[in-house]
C-alpha cells in the first residue's frame, strides 16, 4: 500500500493500494476520442482529483474500489466502462453472445439518473443501447423482459433479483458489475447485494473462455462489507480513497472515545501520554485555542514529558517545529507535539501513531487530523490472518460533557468504523439531537412521516417530527366540511404523488364552494367589476381570472421583478392547494363577500400503501398513472384522522353517481389501483404511526397504537371499495363516533380541543353530576377504562381514558372554582367518579359556563332544597 497526499492549494488527500499515474487533464485520460469530445460539448469540467486516480484503473478493466466525498457522482466510473465497452477483442470470448456490463444503484430515481447518463454519453459509442430495468412485483412483468442487443442494464439489486427468476443467463454475460454507492447498498440491501453476488461469482465460473470480468464499487463512505467484497470477490483490486478519515477505517486506525469530566480532561491526557511514553509513540495532540496549547504544553512539562507547541502567535515556524519534532524523535526520546489545527497543514506531518484530540472534532477536522497518520495505516485488509495490532496507529477523543456540538457525525463515523462506544456518546448525541428537532419547530411538518408513517433520516432531514399545534392546527378543516367522517365526498385537483393530493372535500347537500365559485364567476363578467390591485401584500386573497374561471388567490412570496421588469408574485389557490407565479397586473380585488368562506383546499393522504422494496420516493409511472385516473373526478372516502388542513383517509374509492336511483357505483379504490401497479405495497403501520405522533400533543400521552380501530372501522367501506360490490347507499348510517360531537354534527366546545386528534376516534363520554354544599361529584360512564388520565385546574377538568379500543376525553371547564389539588378520580368497574372540592363551599346553579349535550344531572343523588334556585342542565 502506497499513500500520496497533495497538500498544496487544493489540499487533497489519496490513499491508494497500488500506486497509479493520475490522469488531471482530459486530453490524457485513457478515454476514447469520441467519449472525450462529447464531454468536452457538455462542458465537463473535470476529471476530478479523485476521477484521475479511478479512470485509468477502471479502464485498464482492473476491479476497483473508489470511496470520495462524490462517491454518489456516476461520471467516477461511466466514462472509463464506456470506454472498454469499445474494444471489442475482449469479448471475442464469448461465443455467440455480447457481454453486457450491469450497473447496480440503490433506488430507481439514481438509477434513472445513471440512465440519462448513458444516453447523453452513448452519442460517440459503438452501438451503445442502455436499458433500464425498473419491474413491479408482477412475476409476469419479469418474465416479458428481454435483454437484446444491449451493453449496459440499470436497475436496482430488487429489480434484478426479479429478473433472475426469469433470465438466469443475465450473469453469464456479464463482464462488468458496477456497485453504485456502495455504502447505501450494503446498508440498506446487503443480503440482496451478496446473493447477487454469489450468483456472479458462479456464473462466471462456468463461464466458457476469457472472458473480462470487473467489479467495480464507488462510495462516500467505507462499509464493513466492503472487506468481504474484497476477499471474496474481488481479484487483487485497486482502492482508491480520497476521504481521509475513510481512508483510516479501511488503514485499520484504532478508534478510542475515552469519557471524562470537563475538570479532568487533563489528567485523563497524562494517563495516555504515560503509556504512549513506554512505547515511543510519536504523538501529536490537537486543541481547538492557543490558551488550551499553552495549558497542556505547561502541563506536560510539569510532568517531565518532553513537549513542543506549534500555534499561530508560536515564535518558531512550521519548518522549526517540524525539525525539532524529528531531531527528537531519531534520538529515540518520546515527545508530543500539541497544535492547534491551523497548523497541521504547514507542518505536513504524515508519520505520527497516535492523535489526541483534546475535545470533540467534527467528523471533518477528524480526518485532516488522522491524515497525520497515513504513513502508518494497515497494510493488510481488515480481518485477514496476518496479527498486527501492535503497529496500529490510534485515534483518542477525549469526550467531555461539553462535548456536545459534534457529537451526531462522529457518532455516526464511529459506528460505520465499528469501534466501541461509550453510553456517554449516545446521550450526548441524543440530547443534540433532540435540541436540533427542536430548533425545526417552525418548519414544516415531515411530508415522509405524513404519507408513509416514518422518516428514515431525522438527522439529515430538514422538516420538523413532532406537531406544532399553531402550525399544525392553525388553519383546521371546519366541522362543515366533514359532517360524516364515515362517508366524505373528495375532490382531488392537485396530485403530489401516488397516495398524496390536494383538493377540497364536497358536501353532498348545496356545497357552498359551488355556489361561492358561481357568484365569482358571474361577478367578474362584469368589466366593471375587474379591478386591477396597485399595491400587493403578502397573505391577503385576490381575485384571478382564467378564460371564464374566477379563483381565489393568496400571495406567499413577495414581488421580484423579472428580466422584463414585471412584477412576479408567488400565488396559491386557496381553494385547490396548487401554487404558481403571475404578474401582479393579473390580480383583481377580491370583495369582502367573497372572502368570507375559509379556503377550502385541504390535503388529502390515502393511507396504508407505500412505494415496493423499501424506497422514499414514488416511481413516476404510479404516480402518473394514479394523476390520470382520480385528478378532477369525485371519490368517497373515509376520515381516519385530520390534522389541521391534512385529512388520512381509507379508503378513498372512485365513484359514479346514479341520481335516479338515488346511488353511488364504486369503480375502483385507490389502494388497490396502485397495489396493482407492482410498485406498491402494504403499509399496515401507517395510521398508527400517524396516531401515535399525534397523542404527543397536548394533555394526552398515551402510547397504545390503534391497530384494532384501523382494521375495524375501515373493513367496512374496504369492502364496497371492490368493483364487485356495485353500490353504496347515498346517506350511511352515523358511526359510534357520533358520541363525541352533538347531534348538530358539530364538536361541543370543550372537544375542539381534541377534534384534530382523530375526530373518528375520540369520543365524548357521557357523565352525570350532582353536588352537595362542598362538593361536586361527576359520574364518567365508561367501561374498563385503562390508561386513565385527570387533570385539574382552578377552572377546568380534563378526562382521558381508553375503553373498547376507542379514545374518550371530556374537557370540561367550570362555571365557578374548584381546589384542584384536594380533587380526586376514582376509576371504577363501570364508571369514573371525580369529586371536586369546590373553592367557596354554596350551591351551584350549574356545572360548565357553556352547554354540553353529554353532561346532564343525576336526579337519583339529587335532593333539592325549598330555597335552591332552579339549576340548567350540564
């Protein structure tokens, strides 16, 4: 193993495993002439540093390893493939077949890209057909595939294990693998990945002839399994490594995090440096200031270690330090060297065994300090039989409790590099981590964790994981709009994805859009009427006119002016939930009148199907398909919960009604459109993922999940989804939700404060009261209640409790004070009994300051008196 470093301007780091002629200008690159044109026609700036020292490997038709911080970046490796993909002696081998090279991505939106790669770059190939592979999980989608008269198959480690079902003759071909991010593949499809592999490996043993076989595998980060691949299936590949502190995973540095308090940093350093004085190591520590450089230097002398310092007030130069750091040393003396870190490049020190790290780095600064150890990472891949621990150069973070800032990334480059961490790490990094969630507050709420239950990578995401009640509620779907949850009209006009929409729910009895939508239209015929608006303000609504339709618009962004001058201004249409851009000439004043129906655009999530083989993103196809089935065409569905303007529904159903027979045709359900695709599947832990972020608001915290309710409640209107069952009847009976609003169908004032929750699962109980001159004692009808919660205040009691797998909350709040403290909540078989010490002992004329339906007097404990005043009910 050789190590080369460039430490001037660029400041670039290789670690190779066999040296190589980098190729830094196009004109060189062991490309082909046609390949380098079209890339000099589409202005590739390149190569890279890292794309000069993994060409010429690559196209020599070497195995190859390269991880770079543009590891995900296809042009490491199309062009040179590209280029051996012309010789055509090399598969003269293979009788009556051509070889074909596979290149492996970790989803179909990369794999899409390298596809478009292909095709721009194909251009000054000999016959170069790509093809990109992307089945569903039909068997006969698989079978119909035919590979012919193609050189590169795209797919993805899912999609060709599918397609080896069918076409098992694929890897016999085969002459060059290509591993695209090879750290996402391991992570997320390692036994996909092996058995490809293996099947690889077989194939080519029966291979008849010579013919190439490469692999090739290009990364951003080292992978444990990477030194499997080497071992097992790699011919003695060439590694090339520009990321420093990758580089050390793979030179086998050894990883310590050594806990210690704040006051005792020092100390824990001298206990160290005592054992790296035994053994000769040439050990540098690093600091973040030039008072902390002083401090240990003083130290150290103190206990007769030899020391040298080097910060940027130092008297003695870089060139100095660094001869004195050596002359010391080739006497056999043990001597530390403390820095800073904007030395360490001027010195250029690359033979140290053991970095300090006298605080926690972030992973960057880490591996420009482990640089300094590059002469002494492992010859020998990780694991094999030759024992040389005692030459491994280490790598000490001294973690503190205010060690706080990094702790995340180096937690994360700890754990792909395998070393022992401490429990002290992992609390740290969690507190961090949850400071960070909540410096997102103000950001929108994740659309992963909406439309698929979870988000795979809080820490990288930049959205927000808990509800924001004035983000999340601020504008909430009016009780109006959902009058059954049960049974709701939706009209989908925007379609994000497959299973994500905008678009408004349509009430069934005169929808007041509708006559809204008509009076605008007829209002602004009138040329009179069409007043253009001189000044524009962000969030107020305006009038816009398209051909004979009137919309209802809001400014979201200020105006900016474009190349002509023109005032643009981003709009959104508060009644479809689609956005765009128009010049403010086109805005007209929107009348007060027409003003006063809130927006009606809500967000529409179908619930409980997510994209196949465990990807984030829709395949376009499903969600092109799904745009031209339901955009602009009435469905029924059922509300499984609400959340501000975002309604989960399931299932949503395409519909056609038959008014004379007073009945709606199912034709299809949603769900099931895009299980048939292939390309979706089940996602049974949706709702309840869903609900369980949302019982984090306020008063509640309970942690049941509501798996019982999702397969109960929604069997029903699942089952008429089916183009079997023909009909549906136009006005279904209430569900037993019907308990927690009144009879009006809208929500009492004190369950407002709950209706978002799940206004399809929460229930109101009933209760009964009656008092006596000290207390008032309420009689909670429910049965086996568990996960009870009451809780008091001077004015108000809040009720919570689960029975028969639904929710109940009653929040009451009180005509007249009671002493929260000396009240109580007795759970019993049948009922909850909650006595209230009243503040000022007297009769009640009644209980709650507004009337609530599911609160009445219990006249079996009641005994008036002559001179009581008559009492109002509840």
């Amino acid at each position: 193993f050789q190590s080369f470093q460039n430490v001037g301007e660029e400041k670039n780091f290789v670690f190779l495993s066999k040296k190589i002629e980098p190729s830094s200008v196009l004109e060189t690159a062991p490309l082909f002439d046609a390949l380098k044109k079209e890339l000099a026609w589409n202005k590739f700036a390149g190569p890279t540093f890292t794309e000069s020292y993994c060409w010429p490997p690559v196209a020599w038709g070497y195995d190859v390893i390269v991880i770079s911080h543009q590891g995900n970046d296809p042009l490491l490796y199309i062009p040179p493939v590209l280029t051996l993909l012309q010789l055509e002696s090399d598969y003269q081998a293979l009788p009556n077949i051509s070889g074909v090279s596979l290149i492996l991505c970790p989803g179909w939106k990369k794999a899409q890209l390298v596809f478009d790669l292909l095709k721009t770059y194909r251009k000054g190939s000999r016959r170069l057909h790509p093809m990109l592979i992307i089945l569903g999980q039909s068997k006969e989608a698989a079978s119909q595939v035919e590979i012919r008269d193609c050189e590169v198959v795209v797919t993805t480690p899912y999609n060709l294990l599918r397609l080896l079902e069918h076409n098992t003759c694929l890897l016999g071909r085969l002459c060059h693998l290509v591993l695209d991010e090879i750290e996402v593949l391991f992570s997320d499809t390692a036994e996909q990945v092996f058995t490809i592999l293996d099947c690889y490996k077989k194939a080519t043993a029966q291979t008849q002839g010579n013919p190439p076989h490469q692999i090739i595998a290009v990364g951003a980060q080292w992978n444990k399994h990477i030194t499997v691949l080497i071992k097992e299936f790699m011919n003695d590949p060439y590694i090339v490594v520009t990321v420093s502190e990758e580089a050390a995973i793979f030179g086998n540095v050894q990883q310590v995090v050594q806990p210690c308090m704040n006051s005792s940093t020092t100390a824990e350093l001298l206990k160290i440096l005592d054992f790296t004085q035994r053994n000769l190591q040439k050990v540098l520590v690093f600091t973040d200031s030039v008072a902390e450089v002083e401090m240990i230097h003083k130290a150290l002398k103190n206990n007769s270690i030899v020391s040298l310092k080097k910060h940027k007030e130092s008297k003695c130069n870089a060139r100095c330090v660094l001869e004195r750091w050596r002359r010391v040393h080739s006497s056999g003396t043990p001597a530390v060297l403390v820095l800073t870190d904007d030395c360490l490049q001027p010195l250029g020190i690359t033979d140290a065994t053991c970095v300090i790290h006298f605080g926690l780095p972030s992973p960057g600064v880490l591996g420009q300090r482990l640089q300094c150890m590059s002469d002494n990472f492992c010859t020998v891949v990780k694991g094999s039989a030759v024992d040389q621990e005692h030459m491994r150069a280490k790598s000490v973070i001294l973690l503190t409790e205010n060690s706080s800032c990094h702790a995340p990334g180096i937690l994360h480059y700890l754990k792909h590099a395998e070393a022992e961490i401490p429990e002290e790490l992992h609390d740290l990094t969690a507190r961090v981590l949850a400071s960070e969630e909540d410096e997102k507050f103000s950001r929108p709420l994740c659309a992963s964790l909406k439309t698929l239950g979870i988000c795979r990578n809080r820490t990288a995401c930049p959205d927000r994981h808990q509800i924001n009640l004035s983000i999340d509620m601020a504008q909430n779907i009016t009780d109006e709009m959902i009058e059954t949850p049960e049974r709701v009209i939706i009209l989908p006009l925007l379609i994000v994805h497959a299973t994500n929409y905008f678009g408004r729910i349509v009430k069934k009895q005169k929808d007041q859009y509708t006559v809204l939508a008509k009076e605008m239209n007829d209002y602004f015929k009138v040329p009179g009427h069409r007043i253009s608006v001189n000044s524009v303000e962000k969030s107020v609504f305006y009038g816009l006119r398209e051909g004979a339709i009137c919309h209802r618009v809001q400014v979201i962004e200020t105006p900016a002016k474009d190349e002509e001058n023109v005032c643009k201004v981003r709009i959104e249409y508060i009644d479809e939930g689609r956005t765009s851009q128009v010049s403010t000439d086109q805005l007209l004043h929107l009348p007060a009148k027409f003003q006063s129906l809130p927006p009606q655009a809500v967000e529409i999530v179908v619930c409980r199907v997510k994209p196949i083989d465990n990807e984030v993103e829709w395949n376009p196809k499903v969600t092109d398909y799904i745009n031209n089935k339901i955009k602009g065409k009435l469905h029924h569905a059922k509300v499984v919960h609400t959340l501000g303007k975002t309604v989960w529904v399931d299932p949503m159903v395409g519909v056609t009604n038959l008014p004379a027979l007073k009945m709606w045709i199912n034709e299809y359900s949603i769900r099931s459109e895009i299980l048939s695709t292939g390309l979706g599947t089940d996602n049974p832990e949706h709702v309840g993922e869903i609900m369980k972020l949302c019982r984090q608001v306020p008063v509640l915290d309970h942690a049941e999940n509501s798996e019982h309710f999702t397969k109960e409640d929604t069997a029903g209107l699942e089952e008429a989804s089916s183009p079997q069952d023909t009909s549906i009847q136009e006005n279904p009976s209430e569900s037993c939700n019907s308990s927690a609003t009144p009879r009006s169908g809208k929500p009492s004032h004190h369950f407002q404060k709950f209706s978002n929750l799940n206004s399809s699962w929460v229930c109101h109980p009933q209760i009964k009261w009656f008092q006596d001159n000290g207390t008032v004692t309420l009689k909670v009808q429910i049965l086996r209640a568990a996960d009870s919660k009451c809780e008091f205040s001077r004015e108000k009691v809040v009720f919570s409790a689960y029975s028969g797998g639904k929710l109940y909350v009653a929040d009451l709040e009180l005509y007249q004070s009671i002493i929260g403290e000396k009240s109580t909540c007795v759970i019993k078989d049948t009922e909850a009994v909650i006595l209230l010490v009243k503040e000022k002992k007297g009769a009640w004329c009644k209980l709650l300051k507004n009337k609530n339906v599911h609160v009445s007097l219990d006249f079996e404990h009641w005994e008036e008196s002559e001179d009581e005043r008559p009492f109002t009910f509840g």
